[in-house]
C-alpha cells in the first residue's frame, strides 16, 4: 500500500528542478487561462463529441499544468474535455455526472492515504464500469503499488508525476484512448450480438410456435371435418326423429280416441313401457341431443377459431369470439386442483363491431396472458394454508369496450393475484424475461404479445397492478387498418 508522505506541493517557481522536460507546467510570469466554476472543478466547454479525461489530485498546480498539455489535444479528430476534481469525494461526485468518462489521471493520496484507491473501487464496483481507463499518479518515488493492488483494483498503468512531461503524457493520453476505444468498440459489439442472439432466439420460439399453431390449426381442421360429416348426420337424424315420433304419438293419439277400452292386454303393455311417461319424456331426450350437437359443433368451430390460419391481409373478425375459442381452450385449467378452488372468468362484454386484425395472432395474446394469470394462481395457491385455500376466491374479469373516440376497442383482463412487485415492472415486456422456475417459462410470451398488439396491429399493450390487490392488462386496438 501507499505510506503517507507529507506530499511536496508543486510550485510555479520550483520547476527548474525537472530537468529535459518540456512545458508541461508554466513558467512564474504565464498566465493560465482555464474555466472554474464555485467547486473549484474545471470543465471545458466543447463540444458533446469529445474525448472526457479527468484529472484527480489535490495540487492546482497538477491541474493546470496537466491543463495547458492537453486542452489543445485531439484524438482522431476529436478534442478532449478536461474535468477536474480535487478531491476522491469530488471525483466520486464528478464520475457519476460524466459516466462517458474514457480514462482519469488519478492521484492516490489526498485527503486520505487510499482516497484514489478508493475512487478506483467505486468506479469498478458500486458503478460497475469496467471501460474507463484508470491511471494512478503519485509524486512520491518509491512508492509504487503492489502488483497484487494493480490486479485486485484493475488498474491500467501506473506513473510517477515528474514521468509525465509534455511527450509522455501524450503518449499515455494517446494510448488511454486508444485502450478505451478498443475496449468500448468490444463492449459495444459484445451488446450488438447479445441483442441479435436474443433476437434470433425470439425469432426461433416465433416460428415454432407459428408452426406448432399451423400445425395444430391443421390437425383441428381435419379433425373438424371427420366430426362433422357424422355430426351433420345425427343432426339432420334427430330432425327426422322428432317428426317420426310425433307421428307415432299421434297416430296412438287416435287409436286411444277410437278404441278408448282397449283389451287387457294393450292396456298392460301401455303400463309396461310406461307410455304416458314415454309420451312425455321422449321429446326432452331429443331436445337435449340436439343441444349436445349444437354443443359439439360450437366446441368444433370455436377450436378452429382459436388455432386459425391468418391471411395475409387483416380481416373483418369478432374479438369476442376469439376471446371465446381461447377461454374454452384453457377451460381444463380453469378447473379446481388439488392446489386450489376453480377459476371463475366473467365476462363483460360490450357492444364491440368487427375489427380489421389476424385474429389468431390475437388468440395468441389472449392466450399469453390468461395463461399467465392461472399460472400466478397455482404458485400462490401451492404457498397456501387450508383456511387460505378455501378462503380464496380466484377470478378472471374480461371487460371489452369501444374507446370514446370510436376507432379504437379495449380489452382488459384483469385477475385478483399478487400483483406485479414494483421492481420486476419495467421488465414484463422484455425478451427472455421470466419469474418462472427454468423449463417453465421462456419468457417471450408477453413480449411476442405486444410485438402482435403494437407492431402488426398498430395498437398498444398496457398493464396497471397493485401489490395485494391484482393485474389488470389493457390491450387497445384500432377499428380499422389505416392505409
């Protein structure tokens, strides 16, 4: 470590002693012109493109003379702004209002024997900026650094001051610069291939998904088809029925009018199969076949619906059929568990007219979103205590409406959970981002859902949560594709 000398202040009228130096410090009748505000602090005022190198120390003599080297600098055709700080708390201070800072001129013993080491830290640790070339400076001969501090700290170089005349300090400036321009091309380039990894990712999980909605979206089709070739059959089947047995009532009808005292025999055989009753329940029984078609048929189309192939173009579709499709696609999740009670989903529709969208990139959001909220449910319930279970009434509210100014829908979905914590919030709609436990969760499906909402609708993905209370998603939607 560093001893504390009493450190010799540099005067304007020493300077002889530095011997083949050029001017890097004034002589004892030259003006020095620089800018200085009430700290002290100098800044020079440039231009935004400029290189930011800051010197450290508590000697003005230091600063001015490092001041009259380098304020006419320039490197690769971009000049340098000189910030100055006296002191490793000014520093600190200065460093957070200039974090484009490429290297410092760092002095180590000033108010404190490791005041610079202690900027140093701050700068690698608590502002974790690993670019910023760090240069230790000392006037005191002999006292160097150990390497161990030079590793453990991450310090670029090390200089005595009486080394840095006019030519070395160039020199370090030049390859300062040069260091951090490498290192920041490199951390740049390392974010643009993250970013693109990320986006080849989304990519990928967009086209699977693409493809294993295609693909279901066939396979329902076609199933749709081998059900409804029978389906059609049992339903005009039941029609046919239905007048087949009013007939046979009615033509028993007339034969109780005619023969009112008909022999034992069909007397007993009327009390046998119960006739009365027959009369009475056959229709019902048909009544309810033909609504378990009906039923079977919606189940069909709604399916369909759901796993749709988009054209090209936006067509006219109903929200609130897709929104359908999609609940009845969940609907075995909705259902009570051994981890909690049934999800109750209540809609609240409006008037909503058709709208020009793909409805199955639609389908995909609500999906996404529903999906998350029973999942919210199972962690909460699986943290529960058997009063808790019971006391808790899970509920999913869907509320569509038009916007005030007529062109725009709103479908909000919004759950009784926890709630969204305030720190994880400006990261719901980030690729990759997930709270789900790995093999879970890929953390695309609200970021593909907005990419659906905002980039192929021109609409807008929105969500309002409060800790203990719920979440509520806003998904906006213009009427119309403006052309």
């Amino acid at each position: 470590m560093f001893t504390n000398h009493n450190k010799e202040t540099l005067k304007l009228n020493n300077l002889e002693n530095i011997e083949n130096t050029e001017i890097i410090f004034p002589e004892e009748d030259e003006e020095i012109l620089f800018v200085e505000d009430d700290t002290d602090t100098y800044v020079q005022i440039t231009d935004k493109d400029t290189w930011k190198i800051m010197i450290v120390d508590d000697e003005p003599a230091v600063h001015q003379a490092t001041q009259l080297v380098l304020q006419d600098f320039t490197f690769e055709n971009k000049p340098v702004t000189l910030i100055s700080a006296y002191s490793g708390k000014e520093a600190i201070e200065l460093l957070n209002q200039h974090p484009q800072t490429a290297f410092v001129l760092l002095d180590v013993v000033m108010e404190s024997n490791d005041a610079g080491l202690k900027v140093v830290k701050y700068i690698r640790e608590r502002l974790e900026n690993k670019l910023v070339r760090i240069i230790l400076r000392t006037g005191q001969p002999g006292e160097a650094p150990e390497e161990s501090i030079i590793i453990d700290y991450d310090i670029n170089d090390y200089k005595l001051k009486v080394e840095l005349d006019h030519h070395r300090l160039i020199t370090t400036a030049i390859t300062a610069l040069r260091a951090y321009r490498y290192v920041h091309s490199l951390e740049e380039r390392t974010l643009e291939l993250t970013k693109t990894l990320q986006e080849l990712k989304r990519t990928q999980i967009q086209i699977l998904q693409s493809e294993k909605m295609a693909t279901l979206g066939n396979l329902v089709a076609g199933v749709a088809h081998e059900v409804n070739n029978p389906l059609g059959f049992i339903k005009g089947s039941i029609r046919n029925i239905e007048e087949y047995i009013e007939d046979l009532f009615s033509h028993i009808e007339c034969y109780q009018k005619i023969y009112p005292n008909p022999e034992e025999k069909i007397s007993k055989n009327a009390k046998d199969i119960d006739l009365e009753y027959l009369n009475e329940d056959l229709p019902k029984l048909l009544f309810s076949m033909k609504i378990a078609t009906e039923r079977i048929e919606d189940i069909s189309t709604s399916l369909r619906t759901f796993c749709r192939s988009d054209t090209s173009e936006k067509i006219n579709c109903n929200i609130h059929k897709g929104i359908d499709s999609t609940i009845l696609i969940l609907k075995y999740r909705l259902k009570a568990n051994n981890i909690r009670p049934t999800i109750e989903v209540v809609k609240e529709y409006g008037n909503l007219p058709h709208i020009e969208c793909f409805l199955g990139q639609l389908n995909q959001v609500f999906m996404n979103i529903i999906a998350n909220a029973i999942d919210v449910f199972d962690i909460v319930s699986a943290n529960q205590t058997l009063p808790e279970f019971k006391a808790k009434a899970y509920k999913i509210v869907i509320k569509t409406e038009v916007f005030t100014d007529n062109t725009t829908v709103i479908i909000r979905i919004k759950d009784n959970g926890p709630g969204i914590p305030e720190e994880i919030k400006s990261h719901i709609f980030d690729n990759l981002f997930t709270t789900k436990s790995v093999g879970q969760g890929t953390g695309l499906g609200l970021a593909i859902a907005r990419q659906i909402v905002e980039e192929n609708h021109g609409g807008r993905l929105s969500f309002n949560s409060t800790l203990g209370e719920g979440t509520e998603f806003l998904i906006e939607l213009p009427i119309s594709s403006y052309k």
